[in-house]
C-alpha cells in the first residue's frame, strides 16, 4: 500500500489522463439509440451536453450555435448543480419563449433575409415512457378528446407566421421566423405530468416532459428540410396555480437547508435558456407538405344547410336510446362513457363490463364521481328518458286514404270497428313548441328541405285555414292526431295543411 500511496508525479498524471479518457469514451454510449438528447437512466440524467460534445466527430467541436431560445419560466431552486435545470409549468397557462439570433457577424449568411422553420414539441424526458410514446398518446387522446397536449397562444405572440398544427399530432406545433425581428411564441402545454403515472390515487410524482424545438432552413427546393439547430429543456406540468405552489415549497425546503447544503445546489434563475440537443429523430418533421392551420374558417369541412349534399350530410346525434347493457364488454363500456361526456372517468372504470357498472348505487357513483357527475352518470346509467313536451301523430293524406275513409263510413258496424281497416301515423316530438321546430320536424318526415314549406296551415271551422303560430302549437293537446294535406307551388314549394 504505500508503494501505491507514493507514485511518481509523472504516473499520476498518467493514471489521470486514462481516467478521464475512459470517462469521456463512456459518455456518448446510447446515442446510437435514436434520442441523442436524452439519457438510459436517472443516474445519466440528459442532458450533459458538455459531456457529449466531447464524443462528437472533430469538425463539430466549433459548430456554430445560430440561435438561443429562452423559456420566460423560472427554475427550481431544489435541483443539484450538475443535474439539468427543471421548470415548473401551469396546465394551459401561456409562457413565452424568446427566440434569439445568436450568429455573430458573418455566420450563415445564407439565412439573411429569409425564414426559418421552427418545429415545438412536448415529449417524455423518461426513456421508458419515449419507447411507450405513441401509445401513451393514443391513451391520453382517447381520455381527452379533442383537446391537444400543445398549443400556440397566437394573439400573444410576436413574429411568428403561418403558425400550423398537425390535427394527428397532438403535442407538435410549428412555425416559421424571420431571425432579424423580434419574435416571441406563447405556448400552452395542456397534459399534466401527474396524467401519465402508474396509478392515479393522489400523490403520485408527477412524469417529467421536454420542450424541444428543432429549427431547418430552406433547401434548394423551398423546403424547410436542412437542420439548423435544436435545444431542449426539462419541465413539468402542474394544475393550474399547482407551479407555484411547488416553486414555493421548494423554495422554503431550500431556505430551511445549511449554507453548506445549499452549497450542492443551484440557484433558482428568472428565466431557462434551453440546452443544445440533438435533433428529434423522426423523418416526418421535416415534412413540408401543408397542414391544417390554426384559424378554424381554414377547416376542411363546412356545415351543410337544409339538407345539403348527400356527400356532406352533418353527423346525427347520438341515438337517444344509446343505453348500456349487461352484456356490454369493458371496451365497449369505455367507448359508452366517451359518447355520453364521461372521458373525466374513464381510466377509473377500466375493467367495468356493463354489467359491472349497472350494479353501482346512486351512492355509489356519487363517491367515486363526485355529485354532479354522479347524479348524471346514474341517470344515464339508468337510461330514464327525458320526455317531450308534447308529442303529435301525423298521417299524410292520399287518394288511397281518402277510399278508405269513405269504405270506413259506410261499412262502420254498430261497435265502431273499422272492418279491418287501419292507418299508418308517425310521431312528432315537440321540446321547443315553435312553428319552425314543427316546420324542420314535418320536413324531415316528407325528406325535404325546411325551406321548401311554405306556410304550415291548420284546417278551422268550415274549412277555413288558420295559418300555425307557436301560440297555437302551445295549446295542441297532448297526442293530438292530424292528417296532413300537401299542396304544391310552381317553385318546388309546399304549403302543408293539419286537418
């Protein structure tokens, strides 16, 4: 031992040097794995981006970084000095992040005077859940449909142009910059870290994200395909004002600690400048073919009137009798808590078959949903109907049924049977009791537009036709029955009489 406590100064240089050779060859295993910037485990939290610059080829020891993108969200102060910087957000609250032109005088000069292509995204810092991403997404779409992970605050921001976002991918959005003005984008990131946990029984620690963005130029085709630059940051996400609160507690834990604790730690900073990375490796981001942008009066479907197009009738509603059934499987039960406005509940109600779900009590549901969920879902549960206000019969009048009224009168026996003649009505529901609710009811009946009925008449003393106001419909006695007498216009249009 002491022959090893006192080498040479030149051997312990030596020793040092292979040392710290066998470190820096270490630090770029995993890379090849297709997500440079991030890490195998916690132990090689990612990003040490100084550490991978040193396995990178010679001519990259000088690349040049174009551009700089801070984060206007402090850090937490309870993060270690050489672990990665973390930042809390709100759920759907809007942070800026600046984007800066870091070239010094000279540097790409090819971009002078053109625009950039800059690609936002919220994935999974954790590489179990990377693997798992596409279907972690699927799950989070199926329990929150409709909504996205990211978004763009477009009023807010400043400088961005022809902002897009993929309706099938959920957590990217992009845009395009001029690095010479001022730009600034406000995202709002909408999933909570706490979403995608094992279990969800309160407490759990939340999953941490990443913002990465990625920035490309233009080609020689006008494609924004060739790679410029990209960083990232770690983050997670609370519910709304939950940040705060975590920054505080943090911050109290911290001042509670030794000055030789704090010490280990480092300081909480304003702002969060995003670390170089590597590019996201997927081929599909470099994609310049059009996506659906924000502005709504873009979309590619537009309501139909009357009864439009038969390629572009509007979806029905649910059907009202959508109830659940004993033998409903848990699949199918999940898909039925979607349609009726249940998603909230649905990883609660995993493995519920119908039958499972049925057998709950009003009380029951009340605890696990809350009241004014519960009540809804036992009710819808139950499957009670909400009743019309006032329901009609119709039967439309022909030469036929003209016949047969006149075979009924003369062939009436004594009891008042009609001698085996009978005919066919159809029933109208009533909630709003207007002439134009009857008017849309009659036309759907007849398969024609509301706009070819005319007027609407019901048939009075000594066959007088009374033109159908609401205050007239309001006084139809429940089950009233009409029979209903078509006149036709020159113009393809009807008057309707009830007699």
């Amino acid at each position: 031992m002491a022959w090893a406590l006192k080498l040479p100064l030149a051997d312990e240089v030596i020793e040092s040097g292979l040392v710290q050779d066998f470190d820096a060859s270490l630090s770029g295993i995993g890379q090849e794995l297709g997500a440079g910037a991030y890490s195998m485990s916690d132990v090689l939290a990612l990003p040490i981006f100084k550490q991978e610059e040193s396995s990178l080829p010679p001519d990259n020891e000088n690349k040049i970084l174009p551009f700089q993108y801070v984060l206007c969200a402090a850090t937490s102060p309870a993060v270690k000095l050489h672990d990665e910087t973390l930042t809390y957000l709100n759920q759907g609250q809007s942070y800026e992040i600046r984007m800066l032109d870091n070239r010094k005088l000279g540097e790409l000069p090819e971009i002078n005077g053109k625009l950039v292509k800059s690609i936002f995204r919220v994935v999974f810092h954790d590489r179990r859940l990377q693997y798992t991403e596409h279907q972690q997404l699927e799950g989070w779409r199926w329990n929150r449909p409709g909504d996205r992970i990211l978004d763009i605050d477009i009023p807010m921001s400043v400088g961005i142009i022809d902002p897009r976002a993929n309706p099938t991918q959920l957590n990217t959005v992009e845009f395009l910059w001029d690095p010479a003005k001022r730009t600034s984008v406000f995202i709002q990131v909408h999933c909570i870290s706490t979403e995608f946990t094992m279990r969800k029984h309160g407490g759990e620690k939340g999953v941490p994200f990443r913002v990465q963005i990625d920035t490309f130029k233009e080609n020689e085709n006008g494609e924004y395909t060739e790679h410029l630059h990209s960083a990232s940051c770690q983050i997670k996400v609370f519910k709304p004002k939950g940040a705060d609160r975590k920054q505080k507690t943090d911050r109290e834990k911290m001042e509670k600690r030794t000055p030789h604790e704090k010490e280990k730690y480092q300081p909480s900073y304003e702002t969060t400048i995003l670390t170089e990375c590597s590019p996201w490796p997927e081929i599909t981001y470099v994609n310049n073919s059009p996506s659906p942008g924000f502005n709504s009066s873009h979309s590619s479907f537009s309501l139909g009137e009357g009864n439009g197009s038969p390629n572009h009738q509007p979806e029905p509603p649910p059907p009202v009798t959508d109830n659940l059934l004993p033998t409903t499987t848990p699949q199918e039960a999940q898909q039925w808590l979607h349609r009726n406005r249940f998603s909230t509940f649905t990883r609660l109600f995993t493995n519920f078959s119908g039958a499972d779900l049925l057998k709950l009590t009003r009380d029951d549901v009340i605890q696990i949903c809350g009241p004014a969920d519960g009540i809804r879902l036992f009710n819808a549960l139950k499957g009670r109907m909400v009743r019309p206000r006032l329901t009609i019969y119709v039967c439309q009048e022909s030469l036929q049924l003209r016949e047969q009224q006149q075979q009924q009168q003369q062939q009436k026996r004594e009891d008042g049977d009609s001698n085996g003649t009978f005919f066919v009505y159809h029933a109208i529901y009533l909630e709003e009791l207007t002439a134009v609710e009857l008017t849309e009811k009659i036309a759907q009946l007849f398969s024609i537009s509301p706009r070819q009925i005319s007027q609407i008449y019901k048939q009075g003393p000594t066959g007088i036709h009374v033109l159908i106001s609401d205050e007239m419909i309001q006084n139809f006695q429940e089950e009233a029955c009409f029979i209903l007498d078509t006149m036709k216009e020159t113009n393809d249009s009807y008057h309707i009489i009830l007699k």
